[in-house]
C-alpha cells in the first residue's frame, strides 16, 4: 500500500500589538497555539479519511495483514510525533510594519520626532542573534510547544551580544550596526531550533529610511520536517533572479510574508507556484488603526481607537499548479488552513521543472554570490 505524506499548513492572518514587543509575542504565543490546534485536526481527519479510502479501494480491515494495520496505525499517529504542521505569520509581525509613517525623513532633512520614533521602533524589535535571549527563547519556545515549524516576520535589532549557534548556521555573518534593523523572516523547528534568518534583501521606497539591506547569504532553503522550507519577503517576491536561486535550492514550501494587501498579490503568489512547481503561503497583516500605538503619527486623521481598517489582509494557500488552496482572506482577521499531500510536488514536474528538465543552462546561466558581507574585515 503506498502511504501518502500529508502536510498541515496555517497562515495567520492578524496584526501586531504596534511597537509593543512583549504583548506581541504574548499574541504569536496564543495565535500559533490556535492555529496549530486547528490544522492538526483538519490534518488529522485528512489522514483519517485517506485512510478509509484506501481501505475500501484494497481489502477490509479483517483482511489486512497485521504489519499493514501497523502501518496505518503509525500514520494516524505521525500527526503528533512527525511535527508535519507549517504555521506562517506576516512580515513584521514582531513587532510593527509602520506603514503610514515617514519618521520625518524628507529629502535633504530629519526631523527630532522622526529619530525618537525610530529609537522606539528599535526598543520594540526582536535581537536575533541573542538566540538564547529572552525574547529569541519565547519565539522559539512558541514553535516548540507547539510542535510545528514556525516562520514568523520580525523586525531584527543587532545591539546585544550574540548567544547560542554562529549566525553563519541560520543566516549571513554580518553581525549588522547596532543602529541598524532588519526586516527578516525567521524559521523555527518543532524543536525549538532557529533554522534560518532571511534579511530582506530589498527594503522596498521609503522602507529603506529604516530597514538595512540584508546579503546573499540570506538567500537560502533550509530542511525542515515538513520538507524545504524558504521566504522571500513582500516585493522580493517581485525579483525573478531571487526566486530562482529559491528554486535551485528546491523549495517545496514557499513562504511569502508581505505587507502588499492588492488584488493583484493573488496572481503573483499563483504565477510563483506555476513557476517554482512549490506550495505557496502569501501572509499578511490585517491591521486597524487601533493596533498601533495612541500616539502613532501615522495616522493623523484618524482617532487612536478607530477601527479603521489600515491593512486589509490578503493572505492565501496556493498549490504547485496554480490553484487557490484557501483565500484569499481580504478585509478580517483569521487563519488559512489547508492539508496537502507533498507527494504532489513531485508529480506537478512531469511536465515543468524549472531547474530541471526545463531549464537551458546551456544558454541562461544565474550566479548567486552566497558569500556573507560586511562592511569592515580585520585581518591579522
């Protein structure tokens, strides 16, 4: 009997306590526990029901032999103990995507409220190479406790000292300014383990007044137990070189964390699935005014306990061939579940593989310097 391995997908789709860092770890806390429950039971019934299936289409239960019993018994069990769960949050979710804000940046001209805003931005962000720390413990212990792999978008401060792996195991070895941040993805295993960093490469208008850029060693897929995990963040979803280099990594889960709420990041998460013949999970934010904090001079015309709709969300499930799994989700808060059967990534190649059989590296050829960067070396 060929046992197929189904795969449990959530993405959350919900805002930040804005600029408040602790209450908006307390909310990934309790958003990755309620999603985690909520695919693991439609994951479950999935197994479940396959199971029946297969049975009526072979022999009954009485007729099996007792090492296929065994078999399904172990399936029906590998929910829990296979941590094969995915749960996605948007771009920086920990602990603010300022949207609506300059921090009074102008052409030629910083204004004194701009700088502090920034100083607070920075207290409210996530010190990813503390790994150790406090704050990197509690992320991670939120995919542990849960038991599924995690990717969560952080804004990244590198101030702290560095505690636990290298930053070359999850990410570049730029250890960054201390006055500098980050807007990065981070991957988290059942077991707690920070798999990978990605440092957006490409901060996007006047995202670049408080984001620094990350480098080709952020470029990367890394193994997780529900297969090869990778992101790539808001419009570098937009850079086909950047995607490719995702694809010839074999990428089986493609996160894309975002903060781009238009109709038209539907078709662009499709057309990348086509393309990568990979799972898709575009996750943004659903945000209101309310979210960010009273004194937010983002949004001067609106009272600080409006309901407003700021961020309308969009966030969806693709499958490998283009089809929609779940969502888009426009206009709510909420979290996108589908269960998938990753056999089917290998099945959608038989006609497309894009570093594959498809490709034509006798002609197009793409160099990816994977090399770390940082701006001063001391040699010896």
């Amino acid at each position: 009997m060929t046992v197929s391995t189904f795969i449990g997908l959530a993405v959350v789709q919900d805002s930040p306590i804005g600029f408040e860092l602790e209450a908006s770890i307390a909310k990934l806390e309790i958003l990755t526990a309620q999603a985690a429950a909520q695919v693991r039971a439609e994951l479950a019934a999935r197994i479940n029901a396959n199971t029946i299936t297969t049975d009526s289409q072979n022999k009954k239960l009485d007729e099996k032999k007792p090492e296929e019993i065994k078999e399904q018994d172990d399936q029906l069990n590998s929910t829990e103990t296979d941590a094969q769960i995915l749960v996605v949050f948007p771009e920086a979710f920990l602990s603010a995507y300022p949207r609506g804000y300059d921090f009074g940046a102008t052409i030629g001209s910083r204004s004194d409220a701009g700088r502090a805003w920034f100083g607070r931005y920075h207290a409210s962000s996530v010190p990813v190479s503390d790994v150790n720390g406090p704050v990197m413990s509690r992320i991670r212990k939120a995919a542990a406790s849960n038991n599924v792999t995690l990717v969560v978008g952080v804004v990244e401060r590198c101030d702290l000292p560095p505690s636990g792996l290298p930053r070359s195991a999850y990410g570049s070895a730029n250890a960054g300014g201390t006055g500098s941040l980050y807007c990065t993805a981070l991957t988290i295993s059942p077991s707690g383990t920070l798999l990978s960093a990605h440092r957006k490469l490409m901060p996007t208008a006047s995202e670049r007044v408080v984001w620094a850029q990350g480098d080709g060693a952020d470029v990367r897929v890394v193994d997780s137990p529900v297969g090869k995990v990778g992101a790539a963040i808001c419009w570098e979803n937009y850079m086909p070189l950047q995607r490719m280099a995702l694809y010839a990594q074999n990428i089986e889960f493609y996160v894309a964390p975002t903060a781009d709420s238009r109709e038209t990041w539907t078709s662009s998460m499709r057309h990348i699935a086509q393309e990568g013949r990979c799972f898709v999970l575009g996750c943004n934010q659903y945000a209101e005014r309310r979210d960010y904090p009273v004194d937010y001079p983002g949004y001067p015309n609106l009272p600080p306990s409006s309901a407003e709709t700021v961020t309308l969300g969009g966030s969806v499930i693709v499958g490998p061939l283009g089809n929609i799994l779940a969502g888009p989700l426009f206009g709510e808060r909420g979290v996108l579940t589908a269960v998938v059967r990753k056999e089917e990534l290998v099945e959608v190649k038989m006609d497309f593989d894009p570093i594959g059989h498809y490709a034509r590296p006798d002609i197009f050829k793409l160099s990816v310097d994977a090399k770390s960067k940082s701006a001063i070396e001391f040699l010896s």
